[in-house]
C-alpha cells in the first residue's frame, strides 16, 4: 500500500511519532510524551469514540489508586501515573481516528518508522565491526558477551520487538503481494528484519514472533489457506531458509568466535545459564514480588514500586535475595508485574480488556478478511506473549497498535455493517 499523495507535515509528526517512541530527551523524559501535548488539545476539540472495552481500561487505571494508602515510592507512582496518562492520550487520538484514509496513512508510516529503526540497528552493528564504534551497542562485556543494538531505543530487548513487529509487517505484505516498494525491497527488508531480530538476540521476541506465526497459521488453515496463498508462503519460507543456512555455513567454517556465542545463546535448552544471569535476575525479581502480593493481593503495592525495591540492597538482602535482580519501574513478566503493582482487581480489568480487544480483532478479521487487522492480532500476540518475559506494557507501539485497531474495527463495522 503506497500512499501517492501525502500530507508532509502530518507524515513528518507520524514518522517522529512512530520512531521516538523510546529516545529521550532528558533524563527520565521520552520524546514521545512531548508529542502528547498536541495530541491532547486535538483530542478536547473532536469526539473521543468510547468502546466498551475502554471501560475495563478505565478501571484498570483507576485500581492504581486503591494502594494509596502503602505506597512503597510515591515518586515512581506519579512517575508511572502521568506516563500512562500520555500513553492513553496516544491510544484514544489513533482509536478515535474517523478517516479510513488517515488510517492507512497511520499505518503506512508506522510500518515506516519499524523499518527506519530496524536500519539504524543495521548501521550500528556495521558500524561496531568495521570502526569499533560504539553508538547505539551494549552487552559486549556481559551476558553472552555479543554486541546487541539497541538503534533509538533505551535497550535491545526493545529493538528486538521492533525487528519482530517490523518482519510480522512485511511478511504479511510479501504473502498478500502487497507492495511497499518493491517486491526484491520488501522481501530484503523482511529477511533484514528477521536476521536483526535474531542478531539482537532477543529470546522473548523470537518466542513472540513464533507465537504470532502460530495465530496466523490457525486463522488461516480454519478460513482455508488459497492456492497462491501456500505457494507464496512456501516460497518466502524456502527462501528465507535458504539465506539462513548460508549465512550458518559461512560463519561455522569461519569458526567466527562470535557464531559460537550466538549459538550458545540460541541454545533454549540452557536459557536459564547461558546468558550472564539475565533469567536468574528476572525470576528472583519475580520471586520479590511475590513476597510483596501475598501482603496486599487484591489492591496491589503501587504501580513503579519495584524501581525502589530493586534499588535496596538492604531490603532485598532482608529478604534473602543475594543476585542483583531485574531493576524498573515494569519488572518482568506482565501478570506477575500487574499482581504486584494494582492487584487481582486491576488485573482482572486489564486482562478482560486484552481478552475483548483480541475477540474483536479476530472477529474482524474472520468476518471481513481485513488483512491489516490480522498484522495487528500477530503484533498484538507477539507481544503479549514477549511481555511474558521482559513487560513493556507502557512501550508506546502497544498503545499504537490498540489505537489504529480499534479505529479500523469501527469503520469496518460502518462500511460492511452500515452502523453509523
């Protein structure tokens, strides 16, 4: 889908919005908020559409103050608090978006800025071998000891969902023979993608992205996979297998001491030792947040609280944890995190949220065979199931994705259904 006539300075504001979701400007404060500011005058001056499952997303917000009265750190709760404020501002401006064509500009330029990150990525990892620069690069003297970039995100954790949200993107677009490009462009893009993802050695985007193949797989054999459908999959697959297995046989017969490490990583077997202590620090993490659930199970400790905590060596030597956990203010996996954070209420009402938005989109997607809208089920998926692993509930791409969705759920139900 190649969009001809573009507004500059609305593409400029999309291409900005879509790539800083995760740079800073200053300590603390991402770009992305500042764009918040436009976008909630905007939002007083036109309808805000409310679906029933923005209910449960209210309530969820609203049981973040149910902890009020034992807060662990009141600044990480405002911290968190006002962060999710902005990030709903971005979720209702893209759900409560009108023109069909708007959203296909939407979801042009975010596929846009997906692409853009994977290349700066690209750029740093050319730039690491080639000058010793280490712009964008970190984990080279920990965990497997591999470069990992992290291209205009805070860490790589975060690029690797940017790969697997950008290789969901093009593949769909490759298998539907739609074009952004080129077809020889979309497909190096796509196999771009995917060697990043691997590369960024992201192991909770690479089971995400299993996940969301998974979904597309089941959807698709249920509606009964079209001949050209299977031969263009069979094809891309064939493919991508083949670049795989040369660029393995390369790096073996270079004997590359790198190749062995990344081996080592994608060895899932040894997951929980292989990685420089990064699975021990998540889990132990979890297990202090545990501790803090059975004390207020139903209201939750306060959203951010466990910046604080995993900052305390005193309280977390109290508690008998000796390894230096997973510190942030979203730690781990996304459940857990929501029990600690708002409790089993809060939890419940973002879980019925989650269940009713992905209802939708699979509903939409069986009745109107709305390609965009089964993308947005796999990214959805992907991440879902990689916040299994390292939470990013308050990464701005998630709220984008539930935005541009939802507006594409309502003006299906318009045009198909004429409901006005």
């Amino acid at each position: 889908m190649k969009i001809k006539k573009i507004d500059i300075p609305m593409s400029v504001f999309l291409l900005l919005l879509f790539s800083c979701t995760d740079l800073y400007l200053v300590s603390g404060v991402k770009i992305v908020y500042v764009f918040c500011i436009p976008i909630a005058i905007f939002l007083i001056k036109r309808k805000i559409f409310w679906e029933r499952k923005d209910s449960f997303l209210l309530l969820w917000f609203l049981s973040y103050f149910l902890s009020v009265g034992h807060i662990i750190s009141k600044s990480d709760f405002w911290v968190v608090l006002i962060g999710q404020i902005a990030l709903f501002v971005i979720y209702f401006y893209f759900s409560s978006v009108q023109s069909v064509s708007f959203i296909q500009k939407c979801n042009y330029w975010f596929q846009k800025s997906l692409y853009v990150m994977v290349g700066i990525g690209f750029v740093q990892l050319i730039l690491y071998y080639a000058l010793g620069s280490t712009w964008g690069i970190s984990h080279v003297t920990h965990g497997v000891g591999l470069p990992r970039m992290s291209s205009l995100s805070r860490e790589p954790d975060w690029y690797g969902v940017i790969c697997m949200m950008a290789f969901i993107f093009m593949t769909i677009n490759v298998l539907n023979n739609i074009r952004f490009w080129g077809k020889k462009v979309d497909i190096a893009v796509a196999i771009l993608s995917f060697v990043m993802l691997i590369l960024s050695l992201t192991r909770a985007a690479w089971v995400g992205l299993f996940s969301a193949f998974c979904v597309f797989y089941i959807l698709k054999s249920k509606n009964g996979f079209s001949q050209v459908l299977k031969k263009r999959f069979k094809r891309y697959f064939i493919l991508a297998f083949i670049c795989g297995l040369i660029i393995f046989l390369a790096l073996y017969i270079s004997g590359n001491s790198s190749f062995l490490k990344l081996m080592q990583r994608l060895n899932f077997l040894e997951w929980a030792s292989n990685d420089g202590g990064a699975a021990n620090s998540r889990s132990y993490a979890i297990g202090v947040m545990f501790h803090y659930i059975k004390q207020h199970p139903f209201t939750g400790n306060g959203v951010g609280n466990m910046n604080a905590i995993s900052n305390n060596r005193a309280l977390l030597d109290s508690l008998g944890y000796m390894y230096e956990i997973n510190s942030g203010r979203g730690n781990a996996n996304i459940i857990v995190t929501n029990l600690f954070d708002v409790g089993v209420w809060g939890t419940l009402c973002l879980g019925a949220f989650f269940v009713l938005q992905i209802r939708t989109m699979i509903s939409d997607y069986k009745k109107y065979q709305d390609t965009i809208q089964l993308t947005y089920l796999m990214i959805l998926i992907g991440l879902l199931v990689d916040f299994q692993f390292n939470n990013g509930l308050r990464f701005a791409y998630v709220w984008v994705v539930l935005g541009l969705s939802t507006a594409l759920s309502r003006h299906n139900k318009m045009l198909y259904e004429n409901k006005p």
